[in-house]
C-alpha cells in the first residue's frame, strides 16, 4: 500500500505533498522518510502537479498535486 493511489478516496482533487505524506503515515501507522516518499511517488507517475499553489501561513506556498489516476492502482 504504500506506492499505491489508494489514498485517493481520502484527499481532495487537488493537494499539498504534505497532506499526501501524512494521510499514508496514518494509513501505514508508521513514519515515512519525506524525501524517499516524494521521489518514488512521483518518480511512479502516481501524481502529478497542477501548477497551482496553496499558502498556509507566511511559509512559501505549497505546491499542489493531483492524482494522475482516480482509479486503483497498485504497484
């Protein structure tokens, strides 16, 4: 489950990477490395960015991301 979309019955259309990492740790119950879970999710075209951003506070925008697929996959 964890290099799969099934997360996406779970998140909005559109997404922080942030919201992505941490509703897989609470699926998987156990901490994930951030920068080895952004390079496989994206490095498998499970998501994509939309171009568009979303600011939280006075940090840098976040970018957001979609799922390249709504239907199951599992690799």
């Amino acid at each position: 489950l964890e290099y799969t979309n099934i997360a996406y019955g779970l998140l909005p259309e559109q997404f922080t990477f942030r919201d992505l990492h941490e509703t897989y740790e609470a699926i998987l119950r156990k901490p994930l490395d951030r920068r080895n879970f952004r390079k496989r999710m994206l490095s498998m075209g499970i998501i994509e960015a939309t171009g568009g951003t979303r600011r939280e506070g006075a940090h840098r925008p976040a970018k957001l991301y979609r799922f390249t697929s709504r239907e199951p996959v599992f690799l």
